[in-house]
C-alpha cells in the first residue's frame, strides 16, 4: 500500500433537541458531503437521550447514503438494552457491513459512570476497499492500551468521536499526537461544537487529524459543517519502515505470553509434585 488516497470528511456540529432534530441537522450537512471514502461523526451526535440500537442504525445508514460516503464512522449514542445504558459506535459501509464497539471506559468526572456500564472494546473495521479503521470513543483515547490494540489489529486510521471542552483542547492535540505517533497511524479527532459539556463549559470543535509522524496535519476551527482533507495511507507503509513501534511491541508482547506461560506451566507443575508429595 505504497500510496492510497482517502478523501475523509469530519462533520462538526452543535447538540441540541431531542434525536430527530439532531439527526436532520447532521444529515442536511451531510448531503452537501462531495462523496468522500469516509465520514465521520462526533459522539452521541443524536443526543444524550438513550435511544434503541435498531434507531441508531437506522439514523447511521441514512446518513451514509445521503453523504455518498463509502464508510460511515457512525460517532456514538447511548443505547438502552433492557433498562441498562451503554455508549456504542458503528462504522458501516455502503456493502451494509457494520461493526459495532462500545466506550470501556465511561468518564468518571463527569459522573457518566453512575448511569452508563462499561461497554465493549472499540469497532474495529475491516473495509472492502483494503484498509482498516477504528473508532475509540472520547476518554477511552486516553488508555494508551485501547488504541495499541487497535493499531495492533490492523487499523491504519484511528477515530476518535467525542465531546470535548475547549479548555481541554490543548491536552486532546497532545494526546491526539502521541497516540498517532507511537503507533505510526492517523489518528482522527471529531468534536462537536457550539456545545455545553455535561458541567457547563463551552465545546466549540477544534476536530484535528494527527498523522503517523504527530503532526497536527488538518484542523477545524469552531464552525458547524463538513470538513474534508485527504489523507495517504502510504505515508502509515512509510513512517512503519522506519519506526518500528508496533513490530517491536508485537514481537515483545509474543515473548512476554511465552514467558508467562512457561512460568505458569512451571508453576503448575509444583503444585501437582507437592500433591504428590514428590517435592521437597
């Protein structure tokens, strides 16, 4: 994959109403989309208020079809399963693929945590185009683990929908360009904006795209609308021949289980000989 062009398209905008009315705001800026190979939402860009899995999905395809996108990272929402509350994200194709993960880690300063469960590990998404992609949703960028694993998965370009105040716009750049660095991907920042957090402060966007290097490659200001750059992914081929992060961390991670099993079988085997009565 020496060279592979991908137009992506950020769409970055205000919450406010119930779901429909979001949901017709983000899909009257996506039908001005001009066809990219993916887009991308913010999270729970249909509000705050839990919604069914079939309606989220439903909401997603439409977008999908109206942007002419090929992908659809479909942000994030709170998904009500039987009374319980959890953040899931899609990433569907226009085949009708989907993956769908969710937020492990809801935030604990906002208080999400006394009303949302733990979710599943992140959508990681294997294209019919030839690459793979992935979406952490919000906080969970901050466990450095979380996109290792989906770096390590085969992921090339790494989403991240989230709600995030202005004045932590600083720490999201910082962090947004060392995770696309120490894993040699791009990692995609989608904001809302013209917002208020859960506590009051203003969310007014700053979505950036980090590229494998850590470089701030691509950045949206505070506007409402769809924001489009085009990104190579033979630059991650590039960077990764030089850079060896992943390769090494592999190699090491395969090592460490082997050692871990071998002491692990040593140390079953003691026990069995001390049952016996064998070892002294």
């Amino acid at each position: 994959m020496s060279q592979r062009i991908l137009r992506v398209a950020i769409i970055q905008s205000r919450i406010a109403g119930g779901a429909i009315e979001n949901f017709k705001r983000v899909r009257d800026m996506a039908s001005t989309a001009s066809s990219p190979e993916i887009m991308a939402i913010y999270e729970n860009w249909l509000g705050r208020t839990p919604i069914s899995m079939e309606k989220y999905v439903g909401f997603s395809r439409e977008i999908l079809d109206v942007s002419g996108a090929r992908v659809l990272v479909a942000g994030s929402a709170y998904i009500d399963i039987g009374g319980s509350i959890v953040s899931k994200s899609a990433i569907i194709d226009k085949g009708g693929s989907i993956a769908v993960g969710g937020k492990i880690f809801p935030s604990a300063a906002t208080g999400e945590r006394s009303r949302v469960l733990p979710g599943d590990p992140p959508a990681i998404f294997k294209t019919i185009y030839g690459y793979s992609i992935a979406s952490v949703i919000c906080v969970d960028a901050m466990y450095p683990e979380i996109v290792r694993i989906a770096s390590l998965a085969g992921s090339y370009i790494v989403f991240n929908p989230s709600i995030i105040p202005s004045n932590r716009s600083y720490l999201w750049r910082a962090l947004g360009a060392s995770r696309a660095s120490e894993n040699t991907i791009f990692f995609i920042h989608v904001n809302a904006t013209n917002t208020k957090y859960v506590d009051g402060r203003d969310v007014m966007g700053g979505s950036f795209i980090a590229d494998p290097q850590g470089r701030i490659s691509f950045e949206v200001g505070s506007g409402e609308g769809v924001f489009e750059a085009s990104i190579d992914l033979g630059e991650v081929d590039r960077i990764r021949t030089r850079w060896r992060y992943l390769e090494d961390i592999r190699a090491s991670l395969q090592e460490i289980y082997k050692i871990m099993f071998e002491r692990d079988q040593e140390s079953l085997v003691k026990k069995l000989l001390l049952m016996e009565g064998w070892e002294h």
